[in-house]
C-alpha cells in the first residue's frame, strides 16, 4: 500500500503537475496511468443498499499522506545520499567541482502579522532584500516573501548534490558552510567551490580553503574612489580586477602577466611581457585574499571554472519551469522542503538509469 501511494505521489513531479487536484484529475482522466500506478477499483458502502467504485483517491487522503510523508524528510534525504554514492561508483569525476547557490522561493500565501496558523496563512516564511549586481557593478535591490533553497550543485554533470530550505532571510553564506561541512563525505573528490559575487566574504573564502578546496569566486568592488593600492613599499600596484601593474620610475603603469601560484610562499608570481625583461615578482595572498585568491582573476583557468556555475542556475531553472516552482500552491516550510527533495530525487533518479544505461551525456535532462 505504501508503495501505491508512493507511486501517486511520484507522478505528480514526473509529469509535471502543478498541483495535487490536477494530478487526480489526470487520475481520474487517464486510464492507462492508473494502470501504470498499480491503481485498482473498490467498492464504497454509501448505505444499506447502494454503493460505488472508488478508482482515485480522495484529495483528504492524499493530504493525510503527504502529512505523513513531511515525518519522513530524513529518510528522504538518505535516499539523496544513497542515489549519489551509486553515482560516484559510477563517475569517478563525480563531485569534483561544485557550486553553491541560493534561489528565493516565493511563498503561495501573502505575508500575514499574526503567527497563529489557521491552515491557510503562510507563518513560516520571512521577508528578506536582495541584492542583485550587473556586470557593471549596479545594485538592484528587491523584496521578497518567502523562503530559501540553498544548493550545492556538480557543476560537470549539473545535477544537485545537497540543499537546505530556510526562511529567505537566512544568510546565503552561513548555510552554504553549513552544507559543505555535513556534506564531508560528498566532497572526499571535490577540488574546487564555485560561487558567484553573492558569497564573496574573507571569512567565508578562509573557510573553503580550510577545507582543502579552491575558492572560486569573483570579487565585489568595494573601494571608493581608488583606482589601485599600492603593494606594501613597492613598485607594485594592484586593482580590484586583480590586475597588478609595475610602475616606472616614469610614472608608466606596466601591466603584470600572470605567471602562477607559489604554495610554498602562499603568493601570486607575476611578470613582465618578455619583451620587457624575465623578472618575477611575488605578491603575498595575505595582502587581500579577496582580490588575490590561489587561482588568479586574470587567469584563463579561473575564467573556466567560473563559466560552470551556471550549472546551478539552470538547475534552479528547472525547478521553476519543470517542477512548476514558478507558479506553486504549497505553504509551509516542511512542505516546501519535502517538494524540492521530491524534485531532486527525481532528477538524481532520471540520472542513475542513465547512467547504468553506459549513457553519461546530459545527465540532467528527463529523456530516458
């Protein structure tokens, strides 16, 4: 019985339903899905002498079951955990490079100024401003009312790896630790973290590397009115773009070439163009690890690594368009969190049978 109700609840994301009356309908419509769900007619006792054939279940019992579901979000999770170990097995590259990303969640209810839950007000979610940067560094900033899906992502075969649900004023950066930290075991391959302007703290790339991993994230213009800082008494100059240049004693600004990471020093080597001459130069990361990070700005490898965060957002895409996010009915923040776990496992599900199936193209798309 569990199984069959399993089932019912699955389809809904399968087959894209945007809500749980629309999927009975379909129910109710499509004779060859009900078979497909192991669905069977029985009989209701309305009194002593008529009665009638049941074929769908009622929306009461559907919600008893969801109810009963939202008990059972730990074990969903392991389910995650379970599919993604078969992964690795599968894919040695598997988690290697990853993203974290947060995406508001927009709540179904208005926001209300009472916290007595009727079953109809949304008393979980919270209000938060966020902010958004052009490639020009304009801010934008927009309310919402809602909550927060915080995702770390595999950027090589776009598919989710952990997330959380928090309330949307719950800080991006706090949670995307949080997530890297219990997800230890995930990470045993990771090399590189990925993450755009958002995350950009001292703190939280001194956190990444403590982990033993490459903080890949581009970072925000904070200075005021200053072009570039000079490097301690030197001839070097520095901007927040991570370009350093080498000033003549003719007041001519010659640009650096980026010539690697020194581990042994914990600094960035820069150069002249070999037109100039082969000296080497060595900038402490400890001077702003912000602007300075182990692997360059100005380097083509962090240009790539960087291009591969958009795995994430089209993963926070599909969540939107394929399991109708965008326009959802659902209140509650264990609601909301058994939904996105739903919506994981299906994709992960999607990407297993691919997988034992020799196929490891496109990973992420629902053709089986």
């Amino acid at each position: 019985m569990r199984i069959l109700w399993w089932r019912l609840f699955l389809a809904k994301f399968i087959f894209r339903h945007s809500t749980i009356e629309s999927l009975l309908r379909e129910y109710r419509r499509n004779s060859q899905l009900r078979q497909l769900c192991r669905l069977q007619s029985h009989y209701i006792s309305m009194n002593h002498t008529n009665n009638y054939i049941r074929i769908v279940p009622s929306s009461a019992a559907m919600s008893r079951f969801i109810k009963k579901l939202k008990e059972q979000q730990e074990e969903l999770t392991q389910m995650i955990v379970i599919l993604e170990k078969k992964l690795q097995e599968e894919l040695p590259d598997f988690g290697k490079e990853v993203a974290v990303d947060g995406k508001i969640i927009q709540s179904y209810a208005n926001k209300v100024f009472t916290k007595e839950p009727d079953g109809r007000r949304e008393t979980q979610a919270d209000t938060t401003a966020k902010t958004y940067y052009s490639n020009n560094e304009t801010k934008t900033t927009k309310y919402h009312f809602g909550f927060r899906f915080h995702l770390l992502a595999d950027v090589n075969y776009g598919l989710p790896l952990a997330f959380k649900v928090t309330p949307a004023s719950k800080g991006e950066r706090e949670v995307a630790e949080e997530i890297l930290t219990e997800s230890e075991i995930l990470l045993k391959n990771t090399k590189a973290v990925m993450a755009d302007k958002g995350y950009d703290s001292v703190e939280f790339r001194k956190f990444i590397e403590e982990q033993g991993l490459i903080a890949i994230i581009p970072p925000r213009h904070m200075w005021k009115d200053e072009e570039s800082r000079q490097y301690k008494d030197t001839a070097l100059y520095y901007n927040q773009d991570g370009q350093v240049f080498y000033r003549t004693e003719d007041y001519e600004m010659i640009e650096l070439v980026y010539k690697g990471y020194d581990q042994s020093t914990d600094s960035l080597r820069y150069g002249f163009h070999p037109k100039y001459n082969n000296q080497i130069f060595r900038i402490n990361r400890s001077e702003d690890i912000r602007i300075f990070p182990k692997v360059s700005q100005q380097s083509h490898k962090f240009e790539r690594l960087y291009s591969k965060r958009s795995a994430t957002e089209r993963i926070n895409g599909r969540l939107d368009r394929d399991f109708m996010f965008e326009n959802h009915t659902i209140k509650g923040l264990e609601k909301v969190t058994l939904y996105v776990t739903m919506a994981c496992l299906c994709t992960l599900g999607f990407a297993y049978s691919k997988v034992k199936k020799q196929e490891t193209e496109h990973l992420n798309s629902w053709v089986t």
